[in-house]
C-alpha cells in the first residue's frame, strides 16, 4: 500500500537546456501524487521516450519549477479514485497519459482510466511500454481521420516507416484494412525493420516521387506523415484526385494551396486531444488500447521496442533523449527499472 505522505523519485527539468546539460533533466524527489475521482495512481515499471518528450524539454520552459515528462508508460494500479469503475487495484496497466499532467519520468504517476488499457498478457512491462503513445497516434490516424474499415482498398505511403508510429501503423494497416502500405526509409536497417513490420513496398524519401511512382504510377490515396515541412509540393503530386493526407508533427510554414487542384483533404492528428479536451468520447482510448492488446496476445501485432536501457534516472534519460534527437532511431526505445 502506497502512503500518501511518502515521497517518490522522478527525473525533472527546470529549464529548457541543450541534452548535452547534466541539468537538462535532473533527479528530484517529489511528493507521491493522490488520486482524482476518475484516476489511477499506477507505480511505473518500464516507460518509453517519444519525440514529443524531446520537443517539450526543447520548448516548453517550467522557469525554474520542476517539470516531469513522459507520457508512455507500463505499470501496476495501486490506487484508485472514488469514480473508478474499469480497474482494480493490482491490474497490470499500458497508457500514453495526457500533456496537460504531470508525466511518467517518476515512481508513481496518476491517469484517467478513460484513456488506459489493460497490459497486454503476453508482454513484460518494457515491451508494453513501446506500445501505447505511437498505437493510438496509428490507429487514431487510421479509423478516425481516414475513417477506413477493413474493406478499405488503395494505396497508403507512410512516412519514416521504420518509426515508432510507422511501425506500428504499417502493422495495423496491413492487420485490419485492404491497403497496400508504401513505406518510406533509407538505410538498410531501417528499409527491413519496415518491411518486418509488415510494409509491400520500401522507398526511399530522398527520391520519393520517383520511387512512389514506379511502384504505383497513379498515386496513392493516403499519406501519414511525421515530416510535412517542405514536402507539400511532392505530396501534392503524389496523392490521387480526392486523396487525404494525415500530418503529426509541428511544421514551421505550411502552405496547403498546392492541395486545392486534387480537392485534397489535410487532417491532423493529435493523440493528446481526447484527454487535453476531455471530450465526450475520451473512452474511445481505453477500448482503443484495449483492442490493440487482443491483438498482441493473439499475435496479430508486435511490439515495436527495439532498444532497452536502465535504470530510470536522469543519466540513462539523456541518452534515451540524445538518441530520439538524431531522428535516426528504429522502433522505441524503453526505459526499467528503479
């Protein structure tokens, strides 16, 4: 049983520094979070490093308070709110949080049950980890922007298949629609980390259009993307008449109009909004990573961690941070241990 008077580890930041600081990220005891009416107060056992960790410590300055970050995460409830109805104490958990909370660089840390699923049976905590933030960014892209079914046909391109959310996404695609996935990557690694992962074709993104073109000469259908900035010309000449595109990250300039001819239609995807908005289908996280663990345990998706380390202190994090800022790093990469 957890004291609420106790305090915890977490790693924190105060300031927005270059990884490379020894303060960049700091350990720090904090006191143990009490729960909400609708919160689970989960110990973490394993948490996974995201390109959006590394865009918050970049840009998002607390002024000297301390600041946890994370939003994936695999643990064990040990406490409940007066509200809870979908877990007990005890249930083994997977979850990506929500940006507007404190984050899972700690030894205990609270989330809404709404947007929790239960861990998946056949995985260890490291291994659920990698899961949950880059699934529902997927699956969120798939079923609610594209709005496809498992009769969709055509064309996919995913950007940085060999990504945390391409990954994952290649796999979904291939598990439960009719598309035919383009991956994009360039080294050889990462050209047969996406093939594994399930992709019919891998291209290379210094000669996308090219490339997408002699598999597919009429174009595609759908577009993910990770990396909009300066592409939307070659987008615009690959997506067929009708098409739709996806983006994920924070582009600079962004200028649609090259879009208008082909009445393409640009969506975003934000897997924080459901909890940041707490809409009123916020539950659709929890069936959603529900689902997504039935899928695991009978072997119809796999998870994406590619790189474990330990433990869970500040040192091991800016390296886990040094590795997600080279933009080269395949599947996840998870943090164990105490």
């Amino acid at each position: 049983m957890v004291d609420m008077n106790d305090t915890m580890h977490a790693v924190v930041y105060r300031k927005s520094l270059p990884i490379t600081d020894p303060a960049s990220l700091e350990d720090a005891e904090l006191p143990v979070p009490a729960p909400g009416p609708r919160d689970l107060l989960v110990r973490i056992e394993a948490i996974s490093v995201n390109p959006v960790d590394v865009k918050v410590r970049a840009g998002v300055d607390p002024g000297g308070k301390p600041k946890i970050l994370g939003w994936d995460a695999a643990g064990t409830v040990v406490a409940v709110g007066s509200e809870v109805t979908l877990f007990n104490e005890g249930d083994e958990v997977y979850y990506a949080g929500s940006i507007d909370r404190p984050g899972t660089y700690a030894q205990y840390n609270l989330v809404d049950e709404r947007i929790v699923g239960h861990k998946p049976r056949s995985l260890s905590f490291a291994e659920a980890a990698a899961v949950p933030l880059t699934a529902i960014t997927a699956y969120e892209t798939l079923f609610d922007r594209f709005r496809l079914t498992g009769e969709s046909t055509g064309t996919l391109l995913v950007l940085a298949g060999a990504g945390g959310v391409g990954s994952i996404l290649i796999q979904l695609a291939r598990a439960l629609t009719g598309l035919t996935v383009i991956a994009t990557a360039s080294r050889p690694e990462s050209r047969q980390f996406a093939l594994d992962m399930g992709a019919h074709h891998v291209v290379d993104h210094r000669e996308l259009v090219d490339q997408v073109k002699a598999v597919v000469p009429e174009g595609v259908e759908y577009i993910f993307t990770p990396n909009t900035e300066g592409r939307i010309n070659e987008f615009a000449e690959l997506l067929r008449p009708g098409g739709e595109i996806t983006a994920i990250d924070d582009p600079g300039v962004l200028d649609v109009m090259p879009f208008k001819a082909k009445s393409v239609t640009f969506h975003w995807e934000f897997m924080f909004t459901r909890p940041l908005f707490q809409t009123a289908d916020m539950a659709a996280q929890h069936e959603l990573l529900e689902r997504v663990a039935a899928l695991i345990d009978d072997g119809t998706l796999r998870t994406t961690l590619t790189t474990t380390l330990s433990p869970i202190d500040a040192a091991t994090m800016r390296r886990a941070h040094e590795s997600v800022e080279t933009g080269r790093t395949i599947g996840k990469t998870v943090l164990t241990g105490s």
